[in-house]
C-alpha cells in the first residue's frame, strides 16, 4: 500500500462540541506536520451507535492513530479503543468541575486487554506529537518530522 500523504491517517474524535477550541491545537500540529486527519463529534454516552461505526471503520479509511477528546465521565477513548485495532490516545479535557482530574482518571483507569495511552488534562498538541511519533514507526517521512521537530526544538 502507499503512503498517501493527503489521506487522513489520524482520526480525532470528541464527545462534544465544546472540545473543539482545546483540539484546535491538535489540528494545528498535525497541519504542521503535513498529516492528515479527520475529525469526528460524536459522544460515547449519547450517540454510541455513531461512534461504534465511526470506531469500527477506521482503518478501512486509512487511520492509522485515533485521538479521543473527552470531559466528565470520558469514556469516548476507552469505547473507541474496544472497537478498533488502531493505537488510541486520549485527551482528557478539564472540567469545571474537577479540573479535569475526572476525565483524566476515567481514562487512564482502563480494564486490562483495552488499553488507550494518555496525555496530559487538555495536552491536545502532545496527542499530535505521539500520533506522528506512531506514525514514523512504520514511515520514514513521518519519523523524519519528530528528528526535526525535536531539532528545532533544542535549537529554540
């Protein structure tokens, strides 16, 4: 198969609209890195019927990385992860409630044989980052972006 660069290889999904302005930065970065994405809304509490299919057919779209974006009881991450082969990382989004603490434990408390990795409450530019750093396991192009990036980094 080959590499085709304007296919989606990410999938970002988030359980609300009100999640969009923090994943704008995960956007951001991965328009950065020249990869493309899609983005799903739909949540795993009130539309699981969607995001079992938009989950299930992933990668017969080409996603090779799923990011999930979710607040409160966020499940969305855990739910995306039992329907798909595809490494899932999870964004917990901060709450007014809890700060955010409460989505961060709902996803990284996840039952063993389902696991999703985890950035930091509202870390949606690191999700980028690891998403392209998976990418470059199995692509040359995708690893190259991490060696410069960190680069530029070091040199900043």
């Amino acid at each position: 198969m080959s590499h085709e660069t304007n296919a989606p290889q990410v999938g970002i999904i988030m359980g609300s609209e009100s999640d969009m302005p923090v994943m704008e930065a995960c956007m951001a970065q991965l328009d950065e890195f020249g990869v493309a994405y899609e983005v799903k809304i739909a949540s795993a509490h009130r539309k699981p019927a969607e995001v079992h299919e938009w989950a299930s057919t992933a990668h017969e779209r080409g996603i090779k990385v799923i990011v999930a974006a979710a607040g409160k009881a966020a499940h969305l991450g855990g739910v995306v992860a039992a329907y798909t082969p595809n490494p899932v990382i999870c964004v917990p989004m901060k709450t007014s409630d809890l700060g955010g603490l409460d989505s961060l434990l709902s996803m990284v408390q996840m039952p063993s044989g389902v696991p999703v990795a985890c950035v930091a409450i509202n870390g949606a530019k690191n999700a980028a980052i690891l998403a392209v750093q998976i990418l470059g396991t199995g692509n040359d192009d995708d690893r190259e972006k991490i060696v410069q990036f960190k680069r530029e980094m070091a040199e900043a």
